[in-house]
C-alpha cells in the first residue's frame, strides 16, 4: 500500500514535469519570436542601430540629399554630406552622424574638421534641406518664410556670395528669407531691411527699402 502511493506520487511528479517542459518550450518559441524583434528594435544586432533610429537616418538620407545639392554650389564643387555608415565603436546611438566627403582629397572626414566659415555653409544647406523634405513629407504645405541668424561673418568673400546666391534664388521662388546678420557687405544685398541702433537711452529701428506688394 505504501508502495502505491509512492508510485501515485511520482507519477504525478513526472506528469507535472512533463506539462511544465511542454509550456517551457512553448514560451521558448514565443520568445525566439518576441525576443528577436525586441532585439532588433532596440538596437542589439548588428551594428546596434535602434529602429528608431534606422527611420531616422532614412529621413536624415533624404535631407543630405537635398543638403548637398546646396553645399556643392557653396563650396564651389568640394563638399558633400553623407552618412556614415561605419558605426562608432561603442556607441549605443550610432547611426546619424554625419561625415563630409571632401572631392580635393576624395575622401570622408567628420564634420568636426571643417572650417567656421565651411560649418556654416554646411548648417545653412542642412537647413535649406531639412525645409524640403519637410514640405516634401507634409502634403502640401509650404514653409515661406525662412530667419538665418548670424554665420556669415565667418565666410570668405566668395563663399559669402555663393550663400547669398542660393538665398536670392530661394527668394525668387516665393519665399521670404529673413538674415540676421552684422555683416556690411549684406545690407547692400538686401532690398528691404530693419536696421537697430543701439544708444544710452534705449534702441531704435529704421526700415531701409520699400515691400514689393
């Protein structure tokens, strides 16, 4: 009798046991699912690129594209931004940094090496860019007016005229492009302006030019 019970007991033990292997595989299999897209979205293959982030830098691609088109009139064929595709060592938020391809050299090097006068540039086509695809992206609407504060004072002379060019073309389009800027040579290219004076008893402000209607 006392034998019967202990073979009742194991026998319910192993049919316990087997239940609870079948639901561990079953989890397991869910897992190999789950586990693999929570690996992938969150950026823990391959070269640690968070979905997140791969949207992003599809979106930053479309605006380099746009971005260049403008950078390689300012500078005179040179410049070009890209992606890099080589992920930094160690970074979790690898994936969106942006490297100039330099023709002179015919080589890729980090933003971080150009020139004040060249990081303009490169701001200001990044920006130009970043208006297309917005207009691009939202269905119709239109971005028509445009405020650059400062950066042209650390242009050269002929740098600064490739940025007025392409800001007087953006201009001619339709939109209204607004520079602010201590720059000299800029009041004489501009038809209309706000100059501010500064004084001990306060600061004034002149209109220069007439609005077209």
């Amino acid at each position: 009798r006392v034998v019967d019970e202990r073979r009742n007991v194991l026998t319910s033990v192993r049919q316990k046991l087997a239940a609870a292997h079948q639901a561990r595989q079953a989890l397991e299999s869910e897992y190999r699912l789950w586990g693999t897209l929570s690996e992938v979205a969150n950026g823990r293959t391959g070269h640690r690129i968070s979905l997140q982030r791969f949207v992003l830098g599809v979106l930053l691609d479309d605006v380099l594209i746009q971005a260049s088109q403008r950078l390689t009139r300012m500078s005179r064929g040179r410049y070009q931004l890209v992606r890099r595709e080589d992920p930094s060592k160690g970074n979790r938020a690898s994936g969106l940094e942006l490297d100039v391809a330099d023709t002179y050299t015919g080589k890729q090097r980090p933003v971080a090496t150009l020139s004040g006068g060249e990081s303009f540039m490169a701001a200001l086509a990044l920006a130009l860019g970043l208006s297309d695809v917005v207009q691009a992206y939202a269905g119709g609407i239109r971005l028509d007016t445009l405020f650059i504060d400062e950066g042209f004072g650390s242009l050269d002379q002929e740098a600064l005229e490739q940025a007025i060019e392409v800001l007087c073309e953006l201009q001619s389009s339709g939109r209204m492009i607004g520079i602010i800027s201590h720059v000299s040579e800029l009041k004489e290219q501009m038809p209309v302006r706000i100059d501010v004076a500064a004084s001990r008893h306060g600061s004034t402000i002149s209109i220069k030019g007439t609005i077209s209607p």
